[in-house]
C-alpha cells in the first residue's frame, strides 16, 4: 500500500520519460551555426529555458513531496535526480551550444590582435631594411668616386709620359740634322708626332670633360642619398615623438596636478618647516618632471 502510495506521489513529478526523450530529440539536434546565427542563438536559447524550467520545477516538486517523510523524501530525490540527470545532458549541451557566440568572439578578438602584431613587426622590417639599402648605396657611391679619383690620377701620369716622350723626340729631331733627308724625315716625323699629341690631348680633354661630369654627377647622387636619408631620420624622429605625446601630456598633466596642491596651513613652527620642505620637493618634481617631458 506504501509503494502504490509512492509511485502515485511519484506522478506528481509530472516529467514522463517520454516527455524527456522527445525534448532530447528535439533540442539536441540544434546547433548555433555563427556569430550572425540569431535565430540559431534563439532557439537554443528558448530550449535551453524550458529544460531549466522543468529541471526547477522538479527540484520544487521534490521539496514539496519530500517533507510528508523519509522515505518519501528518500524516493522523492531519487526520481528527482534520475530525471535531472535526464534532463543535465540536455541543459550542459545547450548552454555549450548557446555559448559558441561568445567563443567565437574571443577567438576573433585573439586572431584581429595577432594580426596587427605581424602587420606592425613586419612594416617594422621593411623599414630597416629599406635604411639598410640607403647607407649601401651611399657606400658604393663613394667607392666609386674613389675609383674615379684613382683612374683620373693614372690618366695625368700618363699625360706627363707623353709629354716627356713628346720632348724626347724633339730633342732626337735636334740630334739628326746632319743630312738633308734626314731633316725632311725629322720634320715630317714631328709634325706627325704633334698630330698625335694634338690628338691624344683632345681625346684626353674630352675624356677629363665626361669624367668631371659624372663626377658632378655622382656628387649630386650623394648629395641626394644623404638629403633622403636626413628626411627619413626625420620622418622617423617625428613619429616617435608623435608616438610619445599622450604620456608625454600624461607628464605634465601630473607636473600641473602637483602644482595645484592645497598645502595645509599649519601654526606649530616644526610642522610648517615640514611642509615647507615638502613645498620645495614637490616643486622639485613639478619642474623635474616638466623638464624631463620637454626633453622628449
């Protein structure tokens, strides 16, 4: 008579087994497909809702039975917990499904972060190496003018050796005066020679033309490179300090805060040494901090 008592008591529960399945495989299935899958997000939460309802009014059911007696009671938490563990599975799965949105956000948060670092570490490297290809151009352009300068003095020895071989040979047409033929040859031989020499001067003045021009010229690249580089360094300058204007603001903020203390008025003549004391710190700092923002 007790049992049947029990298993009627029990009715009271009102969360048939069949009840729980046909919830299970209604709302089992549903999923939350994204971010932008309101309805999704709805319906699993709408679901998650009425678990959590039946599951509460399990729980309040099984207070309410549970104090006619022990073993009521007893028999009352059993049904109580099979039912909710019945219904747990149901609830955890729905909450983790309703939860997906929020995980979602936090993973894109993490990989929108991680992006910016690696756009920033990267136009970081370029600009090094952009710096690094300036200072080797200004290096090889002065190894040229090295190279220049070292081909334009070879050049003059070699004017000097001409000249010298010029005067030689006049001095050879001197020697051989002797005979008629011999002059003809000696004169006909200098004014070829003097052909030449004219010759080779202009070819050589043509050349120290051409070379003087690109030297002009390599002087105007260099001129050009350190003029580039001197604006990137100040390009460079400038957005650090760009950079530092809202700390350095933050700075003399706090230099404008100290400043602006309401120092106590006191009577006690060592009371007031100390305050003046810390009058003159605190002005110390102010302009101690002031200073140090100027400089930046």
């Amino acid at each position: 008579m007790e049992n049947d008592y029990i298993k009627t008591e029990l009715q009271k529960f009102n969360v048939a087994d069949a009840v729980i399945a046909k919830m299970s495989a209604e709302y089992l299935p549903l999923k939350v497909k994204g971010l932008d899958d309101k309805e999704g997000l709805r319906k699993v939460h709408d679901a998650r809702m009425v678990i959590k309802s039946k599951r509460v009014e399990v729980e309040k059911k099984r207070k309410e039975l549970k104090a006619s007696s022990l073993a009521f009671g007893l028999a009352v938490d059993g049904e109580a917990k099979r039912i909710t563990r019945l219904l747990l599975p149901i609830e955890t799965y729905l909450e983790n499904e309703e939860s997906i949105v929020e995980k979602e956000k936090e993973r894109l948060l993490l990989e929108a972060e991680q992006k910016e670092k690696e756009i920033i570490e990267k136009q970081k490297r370029a600009e090094e190496e952009r710096i690094a290809l300036i200072k080797k151009e200004l290096d090889a352009e002065r190894e040229r003018q090295a190279e220049v300068a070292r081909k334009q003095s070879e050049a003059e020895e070699k004017i000097k050796a001409e000249q010298k071989k010029i005067e030689d040979e006049k001095r050879l047409i001197a020697e051989t005066k002797l005979k008629e033929e011999q002059e003809k040859k000696r004169l006909t031989d200098l004014e070829k020679a003097k052909q030449e020499a004219a010759e080779k001067a202009r070819i050589e003045t043509e050349n120290r033309i051409k070379r003087e021009a690109e030297e002009k010229e390599a002087r105007e690249r260099l001129v050009e490179l350190e003029k580039l580089q001197a604006e990137r360094e100040a390009e460079l300058e400038a957005k650090r300090k760009e950079a530092l204007k809202p700390d350095k603001e933050k700075l003399l903020n706090f230099a404008k805060t100290i400043d602006t203390l309401e120092i106590p008025k006191v009577s006690n003549s060592e009371i007031a040494k100390i305050i003046g004391n810390v009058r003159v710190n605190l002005g110390r700092i102010s302009h101690y901090l002031i200073s140090e923002a100027n400089k930046l």
